[in-house]
C-alpha cells in the first residue's frame, strides 16, 4: 500500500496537478486557497515535468491564461475563492463556448462581495447554474475529503477532455485548510507533443501542419442559425454528462424513511447526524452528491417512494435545495438547514433542526 | 513580344503570399487592417513559419483576422489576448505567437494584461492597430481619440475635463524592462508599409532569439469611423495623428 501523507487539502490540489502530468498552473493568490499556488512554487515541478507554474496579474488573466494553455490541448489549471471566481466567470463562458478543457478549484468562503474568509458553499448557483452568461455547464465535483482533493483533480481533467467542457472543483475553505492523510497515486507523465497532436489536433491551436488548415477556436457565431445549432451540440453534450457522468454516496438509505442530502464537508458531520439519529430509533439516511453537474436526478428520485421526509444541508441561505424539491415535486416536504459567515453546524445541531421539521 | 513571353517566373515581381486565405475581406474600403493583415502574413511566409505561428484576435473589428490568415488561432475575449498568448507562449517555447489588438482592446479594457506580459518580457509579439476609435461598436470614443475630436460618445469633441487625456500607451510600455522593442509605425503609403513590415519582421525574429516582449503599434485610420473618404483620413492622420503619437523606434535592444 502506498505511503499516506498528511497535507492540507489545497497542498493535494498541488501535488495531484503534478501527479497527473498537469501541463500548466495559472493562478492569483486569495484566502482560503493560496496555498495551492505556493506548493507548487516550492516544489518547483518545471524541473522536473516540466510543468508551467505562473504567478498572474488578476484572477482575469489567470482564466484567460488557462484559455491560451487549454486552446493548445494542454491540461491547465488555476485555482481561486468566490470573489477571485466571479472574476474568472467570463473566462469560463468562453471556454464553454469555445468547447475548451480546463480545471478550476473554488475553495469557497462566505459571501456575497468581499464577504468572509471563512467557509462556505454559497457559490452553489454560481457554479451549477452557469456563473457567466449564456446558457453552458461546467462538470462539477464537490469533495468531502483531503483525499477527494488529490482524486478529483485527475478525474476533473478526464472528463474535461472527454467532454471538452470546463471542469470545477467545487471545495470549501474547509475541504481546503484541513489536514488528513492522503494516499498519492502513481505519477502519469505529461503528455507529450506528438501524444498532444494525436488527441487535440483536429480543434486546437498545436501550429498548422500541411494536412490541415489553420484551426480556429473562438466562441463567435453572428449567423442565428448557426448559434442555436451550437446551444443545441452543446446541450447534446450535457445530457450525454447527466447519462454517463453521475457519482453519488449513500449512507444508510437502504430502509431510511427521511433523508439528509448534504454535499462537501456537510455531508461527512451529516453522517453522524444520521447516526444519532438512528440511535434515537428514527430511520434516517444521507445522500451526498459528488457530481453537482450532472446532479444525481434519477438516485435521489428514486429514494423519494421510501421517504416521509427530505431535508437539504447547506452552508448558505438554500441553494441546492431547490434542484432537490424539483426532484421531489412535492411527493414529500423537502426542508432546508443552514448556516453562514463560516458557522458549521454540528451534527447534533442538524439534527435538532431537522426534528423540528418533522 | 507575345503576352507569354512576358509572364514567366522569372520577371514575377509581385505575388500574394498563399499565407492570405481566398477570403473576401469584411473590412470598410480604405481601412488599415487589411494591409497590416497582407504585412504579417509575408512576414509569417518569408519566415517560413506559418506550421509554428499562433495568432491571438481580439475583440472588435480585427476579432475576424482568422478569417483571412491560414494559420492556428485563438479568439480572445475583450483585452485578454497577452493573457492567452502568455500560457500558449510558455506551454509551446518552440512556436511564435502573436497578439493582434485594437486601442480599445489593448489600451482601455486590457490594461492590465498588456502591461504585465510586457513587464514579464513574455516572449510574444504585439500588434496594436491604433485608430483612435472603437470601429465595431459604431465609432465611439477609444483611450487614444484625440482631443477635440468627434465620436459617438463625444459628439462635442474628446475634451479632457469630461473624458480625459489620450493615452500614450505605448511610450508607457517603451519603460517596462520586459520589452526589447517598441515602435510606432503606420501603412498608409508604399513606404511606410514597407517600414512596417520590416518592424513586424524583426519583432518575429525577436521572438525566436527570447529577447523578451516586441511591441509594434501602427498607427491606423478608420475611415468609416471618422466619416472621412479613404484619401482625406489617410491626410487627416499624418496632420493630426502623427504630431500626436510620432513615428519611430522607442525601444530596440
């Protein structure tokens, strides 16, 4: 078994992104999440992969640093906060128009505005819904773990290139600033430039051979029809997402009669609540989505039959609690607990709350 | 003499550079972009780099320059072109990569990104067509309209207690030590184009040889923006523009 090390949540975001033969890193610093940018400075991996590690002007050109290096079919990155992520939301509408594969980290802290460093999952909207303008979807995974920090950050980059969308990781400054033990993975090579031309060379910008013309990768379609063609393939590819794409964890569901949906850090202090809860004879379980595009639909619609009641946990004012009454579709309550400013409730807390409910 | 005996490859003095695709330009009759457009796709064929040659545009009239030069492109959001050619620059040593930016592109909303990929001495060249004028949009006021001068959003004419200054911007990037060469050049006769392609040239060359950041800005007119007939804006620049923004050298080392 391979050695378990123990790092911050935000150091695994640097060391997987070396691991997995990440080809560039652009980022600016901001609180909770500087740590990531640091790492990688400290562990120098241009030296050794080869790895682009890049210090921008603003979180604008980090994006947009990532769009040049996604155009050439590299595996680039940036990571940032809410504040530091609205910025970038430009940047990521481009990328999804423009069809280009990338990986963000949000470490999200409390907002809105300049807000609080502290904790949060208020960018849930933001983040599942769009964020920037138009009508587009990113592939979003929301990690519970130091070690779903390491894990996520290959997998994201996996589906981006299958999908060629853009790819968050939607963590917390909770997620980001705890330590645990993380068992690392064998070291994938960076791709190199032949293995690039082979998977990128019909849409990206790897220099114009005499096989081919020149490749454009741009985002502009003035001709009606051939915008809403595009939003068309677009959403094709989405639902092909929400089919094949889906992760989810259940905790003691199989009999469960109300059912906690927690996503990120809430879903590991919500495992315990289902735990007191059950000592006290009430028949509850959790489900935890680890997609929150594509969200777990058919898992959570399928639970509803069993259940008296759903409450959604979130730390934010309610957000993913409406994709979950959609699903419910008022066949039973669906309840909403949460707290702001960085507060984490405790598992007992969630608990009184939810009994207060039913 | 028979008309074949005259056309034969050896009294060729003039050709189009198979660099220009066969595209019919959307550009207004008398505008600058075309000819600069015709100047660095010579360049990139006498280089003998179009395979290796990744081109940035931007986001106004020249957002369509990967319509007309067969080589890899990027379509950049707004202002954001050095941020692209920064990480494509980095990530692919090997290739030359340029941005193509208009006034309103690179001296208002990308500022910021002009400046700091200059000031790295990003290993790019840079394109800054400057007509004093957002042409796209419909000919409203650019950071480089002169004072006095009529656009839509200034139609009493640019004054500077209620607009502002125009922006020498790159007499600023002339001071950034991550420039090697910075110059101003324009196109509007057989001469001064011929000056301006051999800038574009050497910015490439440059490129090739890591001196750091190459900056060439051509001053340019629009004469649809202006609302002046081809021949009067090309006047108009050289009395107006020219005392303003003067040509030449400001950086080459």
């Amino acid at each position: 078994m391979a050695e378990k090390i123990l790092i911050k949540g935000n150091e695994a975001i640097a060391i997987a992104a070396i691991h997995c033969g990440c080809d560039g890193y652009f980022g600016y610093p901001i609180t909770p999440q500087s740590e990531v940018m640091e790492t990688l400075m400290k562990e120098k991996p241009w030296e050794t992969t080869g790895m682009v590690v890049l210090q921008a002007e603003s979180e604008t050109s980090s994006i947009n640093m990532v769009y040049g290096g996604a155009c050439c079919g590299k595996k680039v990155m940036t990571s940032s906060s809410s504040p530091g992520v609205s910025l970038m939301a430009e940047g990521l509408s481009y990328m999804a128009g423009a069809e280009l594969p990338c990986l963000v980290v949000n470490v999200m802290r409390g907002g809105p505005g300049l807000g609080t460093i502290q904790p949060s999952q208020g960018d849930y909207f933001q983040t599942v819904k769009g964020g920037g303008h138009g009508d587009y979807k990113m592939y979003v995974l929301a990690p519970a773990s130091g070690q779903d920090m390491y894990d996520f950050v290959d997998k994201a980059f996996e589906v981006a290139f299958k999908y060629r969308v853009p790819a968050m990781i939607l963590a917390d400054g909770v997620i980001g600033q705890m330590m645990e033990k993380v068992e690392f993975r064998p070291m994938k090579p960076r791709r190199t430039e032949e293995e690039v031309k082979a998977l990128c060379d019909s849409w990206a910008t790897v220099g114009k051979g005499a096989h081919r013309g020149g490749n454009t990768i741009t985002s502009l379609a003035l001709d009606p029809e051939v915008q809403e063609r595009h939003n068309i393939h677009l959403q094709a590819k989405y639902a092909k997402m929400e089919e094949n794409e889906v992760l989810y964890e259940t905790y003691r569901t199989e009999d469960a009669e109300h059912l906690i949906v927690a996503f990120g850090c809430m879903s590991r202090i919500c495992q315990n609540t289902v735990d007191e809860a059950r000592e006290k004879g009430i028949k509850m379980g959790l489900i935890r989505p680890i997609t929150l595009f594509p969200f777990p639909k058919k898992e959570i619609d399928a639970l509803v039959p069993q259940l008296k009641s759903i409450m959604s946990v979130e730390l934010n004012t309610g957000q993913m609690v409406e994709d979950v009454r959609q699903i419910a579709n008022g066949r039973v309550p669906v309840y909403f607990y949460g707290r702001q400013g960085g507060i984490i409730p405790s598992p007992e807390e969630v608990l009184e709350a939810y009994m207060k409910q039913i | 003499m028979d008309i074949k005996d005259i056309i034969k490859p050896e009294n060729k003095v003039y050709g189009r550079t198979p660099v220009l695709k066969d595209n019919v330009m959307h550009y207004c009759p008398g505008c600058s972009h075309g000819t600069v457009h015709k100047l660095i796709a010579e360049v990139i064929e006498e280089m003998g780099i179009q395979d290796k040659t990744i081109g940035i545009s931007p986001v106004g009239c020249s957002v369509f320059a990967y319509n007309y030069l067969d080589i890899d492109w990027q379509q950049a959001a707004h202002g954001r072109a050095p941020a692209l050619a920064t990480a494509t620059k980095r990530l692919n040593p090997d290739k030359y990569v340029f941005t193509y930016q208009g006034d309103g592109d690179l001296a208002s909303i990308g500022c910021a990104e002009i400046m700091h990929a200059c000031s790295r001495g990003e290993n790019i060249v840079v394109i800054f067509i400057n007509n004093a004028i957002y042409g796209m949009t419909g000919g409203q006021m650019a950071p480089t309209t002169l004072l006095g001068m009529v656009t839509a959003t200034t139609p009493y004419g640019r004054d500077p207690k209620l607009n502002g200054f125009p922006l020498k911007i790159t007499e600023l990037i002339a001071q950034l030590e991550g420039t090697c060469y910075v110059t101003r050049q324009s196109v509007q006769n057989p001469a001064s184009a011929r000056k301006a392609k051999k800038a574009i040239r050497k910015a490439f060359e440059n490129s090739a040889m890591g001196k750091g950041t190459s900056f060439v800005e051509i001053v340019a007119t629009c004469n649809s923006g202006w609302k002046m007939s081809p021949v009067k804006a090309n006047k108009w620049m050289e009395e107006n523009m020219f005392p303003f923004y003067p040509l030449g050298d400001m950086k080459d080392r």
